[in-house]
C-alpha cells in the first residue's frame, strides 16, 4: 500500500519504525521497554506535565504535546470515574464546579489501584477544603455518605447473622461476646442533614423542607442486595461504633449508655440483627487472650 512520502504522517511513521521516539539523550543508556513503561505510567500519573526521560518528538515542545494527549486523556477517565461515584454532589454544585473539583483531586489523590470501583474516597475531605464550597458547608460529608454506599455496593456478599445465635451462649459470657459486623457496614456523623439532602436529590426529590441545623448519624449497609442508610439516635450510633471497632458487647453497652442512660440495650441488639448489621458471633472464650500474649502497657 502507498504511503504518503512527502506527508506528516509518512515522517511519523518512519520514526516509530526506527525508535527515533523513544531514543535516548546522549549520554544516557537506552531503557529498557518495562522501564519505558513504568515511567510513562508515572509521568501520566505526576502533577507536572513533563514528559517522561526518554519520550522525545519533534523538539521538545512536541513530546510534550503528544505526551499531554495521554495525561490528558487519563485525568479526564478518573473525573469521569468521580462523577460516577458522586452524581449527588455534581447535582449539587453544578458540572463546571464537579469537573473542576475532579480534576484537582486527581492530581493530588492519583488511584493505588488499577480498580477504580472505590476511587474517591478522600473526595470529601477535598471539598472541605475549597473555599468555593462555602455555600455548601454539608458538601463533604454528602460526598463521604455518596462513597460510603459505594463500598456498601461493592462490599464482599455475606449472610446477615441471626440474633437466635445469641441464645446459645451462657449469660455470664455475653459481655465478653464480640459481634462481627457485615462487611459492608459504614457509619458517619454529620452537624448536617446529609440523608436528607441526598434524599432530596434523588428522582422524584426536590419537594421536602429540609431543616438545616439537623444533625445525623447513620448506618450504611446492604444485607442483601440493596443497599440502606438508616438513621440512628446517639446511644445506637455509638453502640454500632463501638462494635465496629472490636469492642465486646460489654465495653460497646458502656459506650452507649455513656451517650444515651436509659438506653435499652436489648432493643439494640434486635435493631442490629433487624438490619442485617451482623455477620457473625465471637464467643468470649474466642476473644481471651492467653497471659503470655498480652502486651506490656506503656
């Protein structure tokens, strides 16, 4: 087939035939094709422009042209990736303010995985930071309840626990009894009513009255295949809390009628396994830690 001899792209052609693209400052070792790679990986991932050692075109003003292309292209898949995951804060803030958002958290957030399914996940403490986001004071922890039920979504599928299991254990073993919580638990406190903006925004939203100084506190989880955000009063938010951090049923009680006396913690229990928080038991002989494991305090 004819090419073009006397043409741009014949010239292009030739150079990549020959390597002229890929060759070497003088002085320098030719890399090696993995090195080659590795680094273009990096440089598309780096805050600065600059075209990776070894990249070369016409001038240097050229490489960095058509090594822009790739960084480019790469910055706006992950903004795209963002926008997927936040479709409630973009509905917020508007498509300009999102893209603009976006794009500085890749710069600064780059993924650690080629698995973009969880990307995003400090998006929130972003928009904390921008003074732009005055007016949306809530925006962050919209964000952080946006990804919370993403990971929610992609969490590992488990059968919630049933509370009869809790019958087989003797009642003096209770208190040293740790629940195991279903993978896709999250849990966020807000000074915000961020459920009921996220509420508000979803088809068929936009009629409510929504009482801005109302804090929440919720539970995210999904037991089956839909995932749910529940609200939850103090005592049960810091019982759950508790939990999640490995707590005993015990120590996590304590936690809770710290925050809430009169807390029915039996009712509590019955809530948890209602939502299909809990995945499993730990008796407390399990959960004894043998004399000569335990730590020296500090």
């Amino acid at each position: 087939m004819r090419g073009y001899p006397n043409g741009r792209c014949w010239s292009d052609r030739r150079s990549w035939r020959t390597g002229a693209w890929m060759r070497p400052a003088p002085g320098r070792p030719m890399p090696s094709l993995a090195e080659l790679q590795d680094g273009f990986a990096a440089a598309v991932r780096r805050p600065e422009p600059d075209p990776p050692r070894g990249i070369t075109g016409r001038g240097d003003a050229g490489a960095g042209r058509r090594f822009g292309v790739y960084r480019n292209n790469h910055l706006a898949g992950l903004a795209g990736a963002l926008e997927m995951t936040f479709p409630v804060v973009r509905k917020l803030v508007g498509e300009e303010f999102f893209r603009a958002a976006a794009m500085d958290y890749v710069r600064r957030h780059p993924p650690r995985s080629p698995v973009l399914l969880l990307y995003g996940e400090r998006f929130g403490d972003l928009l904390d930071e921008l003074p732009a986001a005055g007016r949306y004071p809530y925006l962050g922890d919209v964000a952080r309840l946006e990804w919370s039920r993403i990971f929610a979504l992609n969490a590992r599928d488990t059968a919630p626990a049933e509370i009869r299991l809790l019958s087989g254990i003797p009642e003096p073993e209770l208190p040293g009894t740790r629940l195991i919580l279903h993978p896709s638990v999250r849990t966020l406190a807000s000074r915000w009513p961020v459920l009921a903006v996220w509420q508000d925004c979803q088809p068929g939203g936009g009629r409510a009255k929504i009482d801005m100084e109302r804090p929440e506190r919720l539970l995210v989880v999904r037991p089956d295949t839909e995932v749910v955000t529940h609200r939850l009063d103090g005592g049960s938010y810091a019982f759950i809390r508790s939990l999640a951090r490995g707590a005993a049923l015990g120590e996590a009680a304590e936690h809770a009628m710290a925050e809430e006396p009169g807390l029915d913690l039996s009712a509590q229990l019955v809530l948890l396994f209602n939502y299909g928080t809990v995945a499993g038991i730990a008796p407390a002989a399990v959960n004894k830690i043998p004399p000569d494991q335990k730590g020296t305090p500090s």
